[in-house]
C-alpha cells in the first residue's frame, strides 16, 4: 500500500516537473505571431547642444531646466556694449560712401560747367589781348622805338595766355564729360565692401540674442549669468520631445518584411497604453546584436538598426525608457496622424 502511494507521489511528481519545463520553456520562447514583429528598444531623443556664435559674457538667462521653450522664443542674451559701437561707425562709412557714389553718378553741375565756361571765355579774352598787344610791339620795333627784350616779353605773354586758353577748354569738356567710368566702379566697389563691413557686424549684433531652434524642453543649462561665450561653448542642451524615436534591432530573417512608413505600435511598461508610431529608418549596413539589447535571437546574429517614431503628445516617453515595439505586417504606410517626414533620419 505504501509503495502504491510513493508510486503515485512520484508520478505526480514528475508531470509537475515536465508541466513546470514546458511552462518555462515556452516562456523563454513565446509564440511569435505571424502577423506582427514584437521588437524590443529603448526610447531615444534628439538633442540641440544651443550656443552663441560670439565672445561676450552672458548677460541673460531666460530658461532653466524643465522649462519649456518654443520655436523662436529668446532664451539668452549677450553684452552689446562692444558691437553697438562698431555697427554705428559702419553705418556712418557706408552713409559716406554712398554720397560718394551719388555725386560721382551724377557728374558735373551745371554750375560747375557755367564756371568753367567763363574761365574759358576769360582765357580767351586774355589771349587776344596779348595777341593785340604782341601785333602793336612788332610794329613799333620797325621802328626803333622799343627794345628786343619787350618784343620778346609779348611774345611769351601771348604764347602763355593761348596755353591758359587750350586747359580752360579741356576743363570745360572734362566738366561736361563728367568722372570717368573707372572712377565711378571703383566708388561703387569700396561701397560694397562697406555694405558687407557693416552685414557682418550686424550679424554680430543679432548673434548677441539666442533663440530656441525648435519647441524642446531645456535638459541642462551649462552656462550662468557672466560667464563668457564663445561658438564651442554651449549654453543650453534641448530635447526634442516630439517627436521621439525607440532604438531597436531587426533581425536579418524579418528584414523582407518591414519598409519605412509602416506603422507601429509602441508600449512601455510605464503607462498602459499604446503609442502610435512609424518606421522612420532602416540601417543600410548589418551589425551584431548590442550586448544590451534582449531579443529571442541568439546575441551573435546579425541585426539591422531600426528608428521607430513616436507621436508624444504628452511627453511621457523618456531617454532611455525601455519599450516593445509591435509592427503589424501586411499594413500600409502610416495614417495622417502618425505621418512621418521624408527627410527625418
């Protein structure tokens, strides 16, 4: 009667165990569904390392970490007092040129080309004078009644007044001519280079204020108040929240069966929910599987790297979260909700 019991003890026994290996057994290799790849990630999120594109100290701080910015808002300034200055002296160089340009364009007034008319005419006047005068002494020298030297005089007088004539009609056509051309060009390019001169410096100006690229979430302010910036410097580091993406990796096997813009389904085991999501992108080139990554495959098999978007509306997806991603086969591309951008890498 005993060894009937331990007979039945025993079998009882042994069908605990083998139902206990089969449990076990099964649970370390669940039933994959044919219609769907179960992957297993964490999340990930872009960030934005946000500088100045200057050397000043910093004279503002807007944000701090947590806070939330948005496109365009001001989140930083820079000291001024040195840039102000060089902008205004630009100004002032190009104002300047400008004139420059304008009056050489314009050319001569007809002021200037009156002037030089009666200085011509005055010229010639006096250059028949002296021909009048240079006429009489040539006359009177036939008759002895002046010197040699005299004659002499005349003559240079009157050669010198037809000279004055000639350069007062010269000046007279230079006037209605107007600058040369060559004048002109090289006006207008000392103009350009202070045109530009002043750009740079007024791009120096509007570096001075930093501005948040995107909506984003500060994660870390490096900077304080007086601290001096510089381009290699940055002030704040920014998530970008929205959207997010889940690392996994792909097997070689289901690579045939997935492309990007397939929808996914992404769950965490924080929140009970479901995220919609999309396959954004598809590695090109095979790896082995990370050390940190669980998947029922065997860790030396080769892997594809895959990003899978996520919608976070309400930024509950945090870096480094771990997730499983359900990708449902035989669909089509993501709905208008969950739309992924063509360019997103």
């Amino acid at each position: 009667m005993k060894k009937k019991i331990f007979r039945i003890l025993l079998l009882l026994v042994l069908a605990v165990a083998v139902l206990g290996g089969v449990y076990a057994w099964r649970a370390a290799h669940p039933k994959v569904s044919r219609n769907e790849i179960v992957l297993y990630g964490n999340v990930d999120i872009r960030q934005v390392q946000l500088a100045f594109d200057g050397n000043q100290r910093i004279n503002f701080l807007g944000v701090k970490e947590g806070d939330y910015v948005k496109k365009g808002q001001l989140v930083a300034t820079m000291d001024t007092s040195l840039l102000r200055p060089l902008v205004q002296q630009d100004q002032a160089l190009v104002a300047a040129q400008r004139q420059v340009v304008a009056r050489l364009v314009a050319g001569s007034r007809p002021q200037e080309i009156a002037r030089d008319r009666a200085e011509l005419a005055a010229a010639v006047a006096t250059a028949q004078n002296a021909q009048i005068h240079l006429a009489r002494l040539r006359r009177l020298i036939k008759q002895e009644d002046i010197t040699k030297q005299a004659l002499d005089d005349a003559i240079a007088i009157a050669r010198t007044d037809a000279a004055k004539v000639h350069a007062a009609a010269e000046t007279l056509k230079l006037s209605i001519l107007g600058p040369r051309q060559e004048d002109i060009r090289a006006a207008q390019a000392t103009l350009r280079a202070d045109e530009a001169q002043l750009a740079l410096a007024q791009r120096n100006l509007a570096e001075s204020k930093l501005y948040a690229p995107c909506d984003a979430v500060v994660e870390d302010r490096i900077l304080e108040v007086g601290d001096m910036a510089s381009p290699g410097s940055p002030v704040f580091t920014l998530a970008l929240m929205n959207p997010v993406w889940v690392r996994v990796y792909v097997p070689e096997t289901d690579l045939g069966k997935i492309h990007e813009g397939m929808k996914a389904i992404v769950r965490t085991d924080s929140y009970h929910k479901n995220y919609a999501g999309w396959i954004g992108y598809i590695s090109p080139a095979a790896e082995f599987t990370p050390k940190s990554i669980e998947t029922p495959q065997l860790r030396t098999s080769l892997v594809y790297q895959m990003r899978v978007y996520v919608n976070n509306p309400d930024d509950q997806l945090r870096l480094g979260m771990p997730a499983t991603v359900v990708i449902p086969l035989g669909t089509s591309k993501a709905g208008q909700s969950v739309m992924a951008p063509a360019t997103q890498r």
